[in-house]
C-alpha cells in the first residue's frame, strides 16, 4: 500500500531586520553592554569583582573624556568667534601684504606695488603675465638696492596698448652683475585700504582693492594717513 506524505510548511518566526552598524561607542552603548552581561552572566560563575569595577573605571573614563571634548569644542568656538570680532577692527586701516600679483582696477589704470630684495641687484626684471600665463610686458628698473623698493606699472602692455581690467601675475629676476650673475632673493608687497571683511569657513579674510587677502598675508598694518 502506497504511502503519501505531505510536508507543512511553517511560516517563517522571524523576519530579516536590517542592522545599522555604529562607527562610535559612546557612553550610553558601553552602559547597554555593561547592563547585558550582568543580565546574562552565568549565575554558577559570576563575573569577577575586579573585571566589573575596571569596567566602571573605564565607562568613568569615557565619559570623561566626552566632556573635555564638548568643552574643547565650546572654547574653540568662543576663541573663534572671538579672531571675527578682533578682525572686524581692521576696516578702514591700511595693510601691506606679500603678493604674487597685481590688479588693474580698471583698463589701462595704473597700479603701484613694492619689490623687496634682500640685498643689492645690479640687474632687475619684473615679468607681468596674463591669466593664461602669457607674458605681456616686462619691466626693466635696473638696478636696486636691498630692502623695499617703490614700482609702478603703467597698465599697458609691450606695444603699448592699455591692459584690460583684472590679475596680473608678477615674477621677478634681481641679479648681481659678477660673473655668476647670482640671483637676489625678492618677494612682491602691496599696500591698500581694507575695504570690508568676508569669513571664509570662520576665517577672516580681508578684502583690499577689490582682493581677498588671507590675514596670514599681512606683513604690516597701520593707521590711515600714518
């Protein structure tokens, strides 16, 4: 005689939760541990005295140090917040500030500008380029000697054509005249009337002649008219 058997199948008891891992253990996860292995330890063997007082030790640390944390993260914020508050007293006085470049404010305006040398050059160029990195006309004051030097350029280019508005990027060659032709360190400055002030990311950056210039920039700062 055939037998015929049948299988039931039961629906499922449980079903698939998605589990979101935590990257971070804070206090309150280290207390749900701490509470879930006292909750099933193994009542024949209980956990050890000196194991749980460490453990309380360390959750005392933990906290602890979240604490100093949000106090750290609250005077970095006041500290902040103060350098805004400090730097805002910089509107209207003059800086001078180190430069790769120059602006033409409007076409063929003038610009002003100082070369720092760090000591005598008997030969000098100044290269001014465009944008694109084309050069577009080059200086030539000849020789200067060490310290801060006052340059102008008359916005035009080499045939004489006025410039138009915009950055201009500015290199220099100072060199002496001995058979090396050893090359005289320089850096570029430029002094102007701090306009108003933008906070980049909290940051105070200054803005001069129509230019943002960072406060780690500023060699100099004085009073108007001084």
């Amino acid at each position: 005689m055939a037998v015929t058997s049948s299988i039931s199948h039961l629906p499922a008891t449980q079903t698939d939760t998605p589990v979101t891992a935590k990257n971070t253990l804070n206090k309150d996860s280290f207390l749900t541990l701490l509470t879930a292995q006292l909750q099933y330890q193994d009542p024949l063997n209980p956990m050890d005295n000196s194991a749980m007082v460490a453990q309380l030790a360390q959750f005392s640390s933990v906290e602890q140090l979240q604490n100093a944390n949000s106090r750290l993260d609250t005077l970095a914020l006041a500290q902040a917040s103060n350098n805004q508050l400090q730097a805002t007293g910089l509107v209207g006085k003059e800086v001078r500030f180190k430069t790769d470049a120059v602006t033409v404010t409007e076409r063929g305006a003038k610009t002003k500008f100082e070369l720092n040398l760090d000591g005598k050059a008997d030969e000098t160029s100044v290269i001014i380029s465009d944008s694109n990195g084309k050069v577009i006309k080059t200086l030539k004051p000849g020789a200067l000697g060490a310290g801060t030097n006052a340059l102008e350029w008359d916005g035009t280019d080499k045939d004489g054509n006025p410039v138009p508005a915009g950055d201009y990027t500015v290199s220099v060659d100072a060199r002496l005249s001995d058979k090396t032709h050893t090359e005289v360190g320089s850096s570029l400055t430029i002094r102007g009337t701090v306009a108003s002030l933008l906070f980049d990311s909290q940051v105070p950056v200054l803005v001069v002649n129509g230019r943002h210039v960072k406060l780690s920039d500023v060699l100099q700062v004085t009073a108007p008219g001084v």
